[in-house]
C-alpha cells in the first residue's frame, strides 16, 4: 500500500462517517435512506453515460455485490434506529476488517506479509477497543437487538468488500463499475419507500432534500475511492485502514451528538495510527 494510496482510504474514511452521520440526523430512516440511495442512483447514472461498461466479467460480482450493500443498508437502519450513533457505528464497522482478512485469504489467495499482518492486527484491535468501550460506556443495559444488527451489518460488510474487491479488478475501470453499483443497489429502497410510503413519500423527503443529496454525494465519494484502492493494494490493509472512519465517528458522536468519547477512544486511536505505520512499512 502506497502513502497515495492510504492518503485515499483514510479520505473515504472520513467521508464514509460524515455520511452515516447524516443518515443518523434524519429521524426516519427510510427517508434518510431513500434520499442517499436514490440521489446516489441519479449520480452514478449520469456517471455512466461518460464512463465504458465494466467487462462482462465483473457483472455477476456487481449483481452478488447490489443485493449484499441492499442487506447492508437494511440493517444499518435497523442498528441506527435502535443504538447510539457512537456506539452502533464502531460495532458496524469494526467487526469487518479481520472477517475480511480472513475471507480474502480463503476465497482471493491473498496471504499479508509480517509487517502488514501485523497492522492489520493492531488496527482491529484499536477498532474492537471503541466498540467495547461504546458498550461498557452506556448507562443503560446493552440493546442487544441493536448489538445484533450492528453485528450482522459488519458481517455483510465483510461480504461486499471481498465481492467488490474482485468485481472492481475484473471491470476494467473503477469509475464504471462504481456506477453501476450505485444504478443497481440503488433502486429498491427508493421503491421499497414508494410503495410503503405512498402518496405521503414526497412530503416526508422534502424537508430533508439536501441533507439526503449531501449524504449521496459523499456516499459516492467514500465508496469509490475504496475501489480504487482495492485494485492497487491487498483487500485487507484497506479494510482495515476504510475502518479508521470508526474514530471519526466516534468523534462525531461527541462533538454533534454528545456521546462520551474518552480516553479509551483515544488509546484506539493510536493503535490505529501504529497499525497504519504497519501497514505502510513494506511500501
């Protein structure tokens, strides 16, 4: 992994939070989700018209990968209207890296170095470090509901990396293979609010408009710039590097949504900046 290369993970990382954390401000979900979604679709659209169609061989990973980020998006609303942002947030994302580790290794071939294992090793274990303390932290007893989706979400995150990890290196250009996965995932949230909502949907969508075209602009920008990444480096340092984005937004969750951060969070956050040194070593 090339210092341009980090430099690009560790921006989507922060896009990536700033968007969950708009998704989190709109109270309806399925509004939230609907305006992300839908505007993403409208974006990645116009995208295609300017970029070639990904090679044939990276259309079933496109299909496997839309209906997997469906899942991911469906629990994530589950897990954001049931727990604190600050804690379903961690929980979400930092389950994925060492599930990625180990499914890239069994399906892709791809084995780490000392060094990067290393780093991907420390990495998680400040990542795991913020979701324990998300948990011991609250004053209530653990929402195990929302535990459980937040679990499942990282799970299906795990999944759609190593999809997406494959699909975007045989589609011949990342730009049109984001695109595309942005056209086919989507569609059916926006769908699923028309048909649930009705004739209420735009009335409830309006107020929340540009918030929700924020959301999908940065939404875009997270998740192709991981793809990029994925074609130039191994899908588990980036895994773990995407996931730094759990610092941000347990920063986030103090600062806008006044949830404890502490002193733990900031441990986290070194190991994070020690697993990343690691992973940077053999470049």
């Amino acid at each position: 992994m090339t210092p341009l290369v980090a430099a690009a993970v560790l921006v989507a990382a922060f896009t990536h939070a700033s968007w969950n954390a708009i998704a989190h401000t709109i109270k309806d979900q399925l509004v939230a989700f609907t305006l992300i979604a839908g505007g993403a679709t409208v974006i990645g659209a116009v995208v295609a018209c300017f970029a070639p169609l990904p090679h044939a061989a990276a259309w079933p990973y496109l299909i496997v990968s839309a209906l997997l980020h469906v899942g991911y998006q469906a629990l994530l609303m589950r897990s954001f209207s049931l727990g604190d942002f600050g804690q379903m947030y961690p929980i979400a994302r930092g389950t994925a890296p060492l599930v990625v580790t180990v499914l890239a290794a069994v399906f892709v071939g791809e084995s780490l170095d000392a060094w990067q294992g290393a780093g991907v090793a420390i990495a998680s274990a400040g990542l795991v470090g913020v979701a324990l303390w998300g948990i011991r932290g609250s004053k209530t007893a653990p929402q195990w509901p929302a535990l459980l989706a937040a679990l499942a979400t990282g799970l299906s995150i795990a999944a759609y990396t190593v999809v997406d990890g494959v699909g975007v290196r045989n589609s011949g250009s990342p730009i049109s293979y984001i695109a595309w996965l942005m056209i086919l995932e989507g569609v059916l949230i926006p769908a699923y609010a028309l048909y649930a909502r009705r004739g209420l949907l735009l009335a409830q969508l309006r107020p929340h408009a540009a918030r929700g075209l924020l959301g999908a602009v940065l939404s875009l920008i997270a998740y192709g710039l991981v793809l990029w990444a994925q074609t130039r480096a191994p899908l588990a340092p980036v895994a773990a590097l995407r996931e730094s984005s759990i610092i941000v937004g347990a920063a986030i969750g103090a600062v806008f949504f006044k949830e404890r951060f502490g002193t733990p969070r900031i441990a986290a956050a070194g190991l994070m900046v020690v697993g990343i040194s690691l992973m940077l070593h053999t470049s």
